[in-house]
C-alpha cells in the first residue's frame, strides 16, 4: 500500500514501481500518477476504495503498460469506457460495488471496451444491459456480472469465443440463452438467484426460499448450543471455525433459535493465508484447511471413518452427533460475493446430500430470519438485514491438503501448482491421480443427478489425503479427494427445463473436469499407458461441441475401468 502524501511530494519517484495502490479519499485522479518514471513502468493500479468517480480520459496514452486496474467500492456511475478504451494493454479490470447504473457512450451498442481485455468484474451494481460491443472482446477469458439487474445477456457476446468462466448469480435472467450452452470454452457458469434456475430467485438484498426437501430434513441447531474454539479458515462467503456441540439440541424448527448471532465470529479474521487478497476483486476459496501444499507428507488416514459413508439420502431430523464430537461451523457473512449469495450457496449444499466425495452436512444454523423486518425494508425500499445463518458441517482431518492453488493475474482461469521442489514430492503416484479424478467424478455426477451444478471445479476447491501404504515396499498410496465450496453451485433442478438444457449444463462443466485432469497428468509420476489413456479421456471432454462431450456417470465408469487395470 502507497501513501498519498508520499505519492505528491515526490517520494516514489525513480522507485521503479510495477504497482500502486492507494486507500485514501480521492476527488480525482492522482495526477502524480502521470509522472514519467512512474508511468513508465506502471503495471497494476488499485484505486478501490478511494471514493473516486472519473478517470481522465487520456489514461491509456499516459500509463501505457497498465495491466491491471481495480476501482472497485467507489462511485462511477457508469462505465468509463472512454478512458479504458484507450489501455491498450489493460487485461483486468474491476468495478465492483460502484452503484454502477450504465456504460458511458452514445448508446448501449456503442461502448468501447480495452482491446486486450481479458477479465472484467462488474460485481454488484445496478446494470440493466451489457452492450452488445462486449461481442468484440475476442480475448475475453472471465467475465464476473453477478449481483446487478441483468435480464438477458447480448446475442453478439457469443462471440466471445475463449469465455471461461460467467458468473450471473443475483440478476432477473428469466432464462438463459441458447448460446451460452454451446460456447466451446465455457467451463465455470454460475446462475443461481435468478427466475431461471429451479430455487427461489434471490438478489443482493432479498433472501431466497432455500426450502429445499434436504434443508426441511435437516436439524436446525440452536447457536447458543454451539461452543465455537477458533477460526479455522475464511473465503469470500463465510468463516469457517472449529467447534463442538454444547449437548443435544437439534429441533425441527427453529424456535430456540432467538440468538443475534456470533458477531464476535463474524468480525474475526482468519490466518493470513485467507484474508482477502491485497489487490481488490478477488475472492479466497472458503476452505476449512490451511493453503499448504496437498503433497506434504500424510501418515495416516484414520479420521477418514466420517467421510466414507456413501449414502445420498438425506439426513435425519435429528443431530446426530455426540456432544463432544468436533465439527466445523461456517458462518455466512450475508454478503454478495463474486460468485453469488449465501442464500444460494446455503441451499445448494443443504440439497446436495451426501456423497464420499463431498463435505458432510450435519445441521443448519438459522436465527433471527426476520420476515417483518425483511417485508418493511421491501416496502420502504431499503436494505433489508443481513442474512444470518450457516453450516454445521463435518470437521475435515488435518491431513487433508488443497490439491491446487487459485488462478493468478496471469494464468487468469486455470489453476497454479507449486512445483518448485526438486525432490519430486510434487508428484502424485498414479493409484492417487486416478483415486482423485474418479472421486471427483463420483461427486460431480451425485450433484448433477440432483440437478446441481458446482460451477467452480478447480483443484483449488479439492481438498486431499494421502496415507502410507499398507506395504512399505509399495508406492500405492491410499487417497481420498473431497469437492468443497459450494459458493457458485446452482440448483437448476429440471421443472420447466428442456432435457437438452439440462445436458448442456453438465457438459458445460465436464470442460472444468477436462482441465483438471490435464493438471493432474501435469502432476503425475511417469507411466505413459495411463497418461496416454487419461489424456484420450481428457480429448473427449473438450470437444468444441459441447453436445458430442461424455456425461459424468460415463467418465465414472471409464475411470473406475482405469483404476482396475493400472
């Protein structure tokens, strides 16, 4: 972080800065920036949080190696795509929460857009329409438009031909449109929270029904009853902490649930490796595991026993859980994030079930819903209170590693690795990469069976154990892999829906399975028949013609054949 008074008075002068990010109250542009030995080496620019309302329309010619620009929490009105036009070199750019109503031009057709563009986040504001020049963006690799009032989406951005990941969670899309399904890079769509996906719509400041027949048959837990010990983890949506159950507690309904809620929980920050990125419009994955690496040694998988149950039904209604049992509890911060609300994120895991391959849902936190007070902020036309509840969900053991870290500026939509280590520790033997790609299909074909799409398959958002073999002369490594973060799942259930839609979306996502197995053969120890057999497997998964890709339950089958064969 910069200084602004340094900034004026000269003091960053022939520093050689690549990036500035200032916090301080601005009326307008720093016209420092402009000096040449800034300028000249100016790559990342974050003005968020500034108040700012106009950039100068000039700034492309002054700052000609900008990169990255956020100017998210400030108050553009519209667009500035005058100024932005002209970056030549600006990929990234964020407006995020700026109460953005409209794009500055002649008319909604007639906006210029940075020609290198390849991530926009237009994140919870006020926009209506996105003009049909978006089309031209022919770089366009990530696109995030959740949380605003979106209706439809211009025919001419089918011709965003590299668009990987969409998110449209919280907007009024009554459906979606033809194109989308048959865009041949599209792999992370979330939808949640509009007329066209099978729950409740939701937007940024009402609260969805997540009455789903999961949630109505799953305990609610009084928070009093919860004895919260520490702050495991912190995402975008929530806080993740280690808890226990006080003693029996679970209802049917949720009258002793009377209790505010843990604010002292809500405004605690986890260990440094979740907090929010320095830079403005990111978000951290919610993982209740610390960032290490999934290739630090594991010795044991005894506390796999709570994860093993391969029942799909749902859970009873009643908690059942011994007082002194661990558990995780998340706390949702009732904030729209990138990738959605947490009254959708709450439901898509509430419907989900159980599955090995997924985090097993205990019971359900909910105090203090306040209809009233929901319907009386609808009628006087203001915020209406934070949404308050969470989780209680199974504690994941310590042995568990992320499989991968999140996408970078550069790689923009595919996951980063740490393969740094010369002892080959990176590595992943092939009975561990086949049980990790089999599993997560397992997963991903239980959620599309029940109408679910994940929308965020990254190895990022896959948690890993690997214990010692049972022989200490093999290499075989029992392995097991759980999808977490339900932050931009979509129940787009089937009522109303064509069965070609329905199929579209599952094969939307087996392109996000498609990458993940080409990062896992990037990972795996030598052996050339199962990596040329994985990668024939990973061909068929990213056909440009998303009708002609493998369903989930057929790509279970080819590799559960694999396994048995290797």
């Amino acid at each position: 972080m910069h200084d602004l008074a340094t900034l004026r008075a000269g003091g960053y002068r022939d520093a050689g800065l690549t990036k500035v990010k200032l916090t301080e109250p601005l009326n307008e542009f720093p016209a420092e920036i402009f000096d040449s030995s800034i300028a000249n080496t100016l790559e990342i620019l974050d003005l968020s949080g500034t108040g700012l309302s106009t950039l100068p329309a000039d700034l492309g010619a002054r700052l000609p190696h900008l990169r990255i620009a956020f100017f998210s929490n400030c108050n553009f009105a519209t667009f500035p795509s005058t100024a932005l036009a002209g970056c030549q070199r600006l990929e990234m750019v964020a407006f995020r929460k700026n109460g953005m109503e409209g794009f500055e031009g002649n008319s909604i057709d007639d906006v210029a857009f940075p020609p290198q563009l390849r991530w926009l986040i237009l994140t919870d504001n006020c926009l209506a329409h996105i003009p049909a020049s978006i089309g031209r963006c022919a770089r366009l690799e990530k696109c995030m438009l959740a949380g605003n009032r979106l209706t439809g989406l211009p025919h001419a951005m089918a011709s965003c031909q590299n668009l990987t990941l969409l998110r449209l969670a919280a907007n009024q899309l009554e459906t979606l449109p033809v194109w989308l399904l048959t865009m041949p890079k599209l792999a992370f769509l979330s939808f949640a929270g509009n007329p066209c996906s099978s729950n409740s719509p939701s937007t940024k400041d009402t609260p969805s029904s997540t009455s789903t027949s999961s949630q109505s048959t799953l305990p609610h837990v009084d928070w009093n009853q919860i004895e919260i010990h520490h702050v495991l983890g912190e995402g975008a949506s929530g806080i993740i902490s280690k808890g226990t159950i006080r003693s029996g507690n679970a209802s049917g309904n949720t009258s002793a649930a009377v209790s505010r809620g843990p604010s002292s929980v809500q405004n605690s920050r986890g260990p440094s490796g979740f907090n929010t990125p320095s830079l403005s419009g990111t978000s951290t994955p919610a993982l209740s595991v610390s960032g290490a690496s999934v290739f630090s040694t594991a010795t044991s998988l005894s506390a796999l026993s709570a994860t093993t149950s391969t029942s799909t039904s749902a859970s009873s209604s009643s908690l059942s859980l011994s007082p002194s049992t661990p558990v995780a509890v998340k706390i949702f911060r009732g904030a729209l994030t990138s990738d959605g609300t947490p009254y959708d994120e709450m439901a898509a895991c509430l419907a989900a079930g159980q599955h090995v391959n997924l985090v097993q849902v205990h019971g359900q936190i909910r105090w203090g819903e306040d209809e009233d007070e929901i319907e009386e902020a609808k009628a006087t036309k203001e915020e209406a209170p934070a949404f308050r509840g969470g989780l209680i969900m199974e504690l994941i053991p310590p042995q568990y590693r992320v499989l991968g870290q999140p996408p970078s500026f550069d790689s923009c939509t595919r996951d980063c690795f740490d393969t740094s280590s010369g002892d080959g520790s990176h590595m992943l033997p092939v009975p561990a990469a086949l049980a990790i790609l089999s599993g997560v299909a397992s997963a991903a074909a239980h959620l599309h069976a029940r109408g679910i799409a994940h929308g965020d398959l990254y190895a990022h958002n896959i948690l890993v154990a690997r214990g010692a073999s049972v022989n200490p002369a093999s290499t075989d490594y029992a392995t097991h892999a759980i999808l977490s973060d339900f932050g931009a799942a979509t129940i787009y259930g089937s009522d109303g829906t064509s069965t070609g839609k329905l199929d579209g979306l599952q094969k939307l996502e087996v392109l996000a399975f498609a990458h993940l197995v080409e990062d896992v053969v990037g990972l795996m120890t030598e052996e050339p028949s199962v990596r040329q057999k994985l990668l024939q497997l990973h061909q068929q998964c990213v056909v440009p013609d998303v009708t002609e890709r493998p369903a989930f339950s057929t790509l279970v089958s080819e590799l559960e054949a694999l396994q048995a064969s290797a």
